[in-house]
C-alpha cells in the first residue's frame, strides 16, 4: 500500500462552490440540472447521516479570513443568470430544508424581460421576494450578460457599473458578490472587477476553494447537463484545494488554441504526493505534464479544442476522511473561453 496522502493547512478551512443555472423547466432549451436530479441532491446534503455542513458564502470566506475550521463536506450552493425556473423549482425546497444559497442577478435579464413580458426571467419583486428569506444573498453578474472576448475596458467598467446602479436602485443595498458571465474572464475585465469592491467574485473554473484562492476568480463546480450526477456531486464535495501560484494564463479567454497552461505547486504539497498528479483535458487525445524547475508545471497539449470552451483539471490524491476508504482530490480546474478564429 503505498503512503498515505498530507494534510496541508489549506484543508483545515476548505469548502467546496456549486454553480446551478436552470433548474427544471425539462423542455427549455437552456442548460441546467432536472428537478428530479436536483432534488437527489437536496436529499442527499440534508440527510444527517451524510454530514454535509450547508453554509453561506460568507461563513466560508470569514472562516477563512479567521483560520476557524470547517468541517469536511461544507459547500454552499450558488445559482447563475436570473432564470425564472429558481423561484419555482429551487427557492422553496432550498426554504424547506433551511439551505444558505447566493442568487446571482443580472439587471439587464430581468430589465429586459419585464419589458417584453419574458416570463423565462425573474422579476424584480421576485427577486425582492427572495432577498427577503433569511438564507439568501443576492449578488450580481453584468447588465448584458454577454460573451466577453470583444469588449474592451471601457464598455466593460459601463456595463458593470449600470448594473450596478439598477441593483442598487431595486434592491437599496450593494451587492457584495460578483459572478463572470459564462466564468469568462479577460485582464481588462479582471482589472475593472477589482476597481469595484466586490468581497469575492466567483468564475466557473471547477475546485475547492482554501484561504490562499484568489478572491478574484473563486472557483466553482458547474452543476449542468453531463454533470449533475450524484455520483460526481458526491465526489467533488469532498474534495480539496491544490495550492498553487504563478497560474497561466491568468485569464479564461485564451488567444492561443492550445494553451500553453503552467503553475507553480506550493511547498505545502509534499513532493511524494506530487508526482501523484494527473491532468485530464475535455475534447484533448494526450497531455504531457512537463516540469520546470523544482516546482512549476507546464501542460502540453496534443492537439486544440474544437468547442468555444474547453477545460483543464488536474487532481491529486489526499487524505481519506478518518475511519473511511472515500477518495479524497485536490483539485485545480482551468476554463478557457475560445473566441471564433482562435
């Protein structure tokens, strides 16, 4: 057998971001997760014997910033893009079950549908109504909701900044939480975000988040279509950070297809555990994992991706729970947004 995976002080107050965008509403051609699906999750963190810790984004974060512990399994549940299908087929079990969640609104979306009567959007009052439950948090993503590859700072800094103002006018509080529309990301966007004094913003990038995640670009695990399955949810609930820094490319828009990816592990994973690391890419035949220098990585790709989003993971096995044989994963994930022509 061979040597039991390190702890790392990451672990001590880890926790794991889901991302859920439509949820039910089975006829809709949006992505999202079925109510049937959704609800194996709901019973699956609610029941006692499974030991979920169900907690709100800023029990995370202030855990953190305190280095006061979190139990294994706590995750918090976050949902993307202001779909109407929130109200009806999530709010009320996520009320049933007393379930912290972050809801996060786009101002435009919903500015829009009221005037064409959409009804596959919320409304203002249905997001006042939900602001009112003790277990919400409302944060806020752009006013257009739009690829971003385009846009330069400009455009960005006025979309985010008439968000805002509509947020601010609706709801009479600010956000404290930003989502990147489709988790994309470029350095002007990064920049503007920054300027606005947002205590995180959230990507679509999977992995656990640990103190030393960037508050930038906090990971999350994306709940939709080929993956809402129990069997992944139970899995990525448990894992844990992978500790690096010097992360390239820095944004989630790439200009280069392959990538050129590279990081730098932290000395806190020890490097037994270290050559345990494997890399596993969407839509890719090979990976080579090349190692410069003592601790820095740099992935090389067989051939590009032939969707606009690709995806990169690379996981390390860790510490099984005490008196258990669960696998256990750090895990750091890359989402690349590829524009047309790249």
């Amino acid at each position: 057998m061979g040597a039991r995976a390190e702890t790392t002080p990451e672990d001590l107050n880890s926790a794991v971001v889901y991302a859920y965008f439509r949820v039910g509403d089975d006829d809709r051609a949006v992505p999202g997760i079925s109510t049937d699906d959704f609800k194996l999750q709901i019973d699956e963190i609610t029941n006692p014997d499974n030991d979920y810790n169900l907690v709100s984004v800023d029990t995370i974060l202030k855990a953190q910033d305190n280095n006061s512990p979190l139990p294994p399994r706590s995750i918090s549940l976050t949902f993307e893009g202001s779909d109407s299908s929130f109200i009806r087929n999530a709010f009320p079990l996520l009320k049933d079950n007393n379930i912290p969640f972050t809801l996060f609104i786009s101002a435009g979306l919903i500015d829009q549908a009221e005037k064409t009567g959409d009804t596959s959007i919320l409304t203002w009052n249905d997001v006042r109504t939900i602001a009112k439950s003790n277990l919400a948090t409302i944060g806020m993503t752009s006013y257009a909701y739009n690829h971003v590859d385009d846009k330069n700072a400009e455009s960005l800094a006025a979309d985010t900044n008439r968000a805002r103002e509509r947020f601010r006018t609706e709801m009479k509080t600010e956000p404290r939480y930003f989502s990147y529309p489709y988790g994309e990301t470029t350095r002007d966007y990064l920049n503007v975000i920054s300027k606005q004094g947002f205590v995180a913003s959230f990507g679509q990038q999977s992995g656990a988040i640990g103190k030393s995640s960037p508050r930038s670009i906090l990971p999350r695990y994306t709940v939709v279509d080929s993956f809402t399955d129990l069997d992944r949810f139970k899995m990525t609930a448990l894992s844990l950070p992978f500790p690096v820094s010097d992360i390239e490319p820095s944004t989630t828009v790439i200009t280069t297809n392959p990538p050129h990816p590279g990081f730098t592990v932290s000395s806190e994973i020890s490097d037994t555990d270290l050559k345990k690391m494997k890399c596993f890419a969407s839509g890719i035949d090979k990976l080579d994992i090349e190692k410069i220098g003592a601790r820095h990585f740099e992935i090389r790709f067989s051939n590009a991706f032939e969707d606009s989003k690709g995806r990169l993971n690379c996981t390390l096995p860790a510490a099984p729970l005490d008196g258990t044989d669960e696998p256990r994963w750090r895990w750091l994930g890359f989402l690349f947004a590829i524009p047309d022509g790249t």
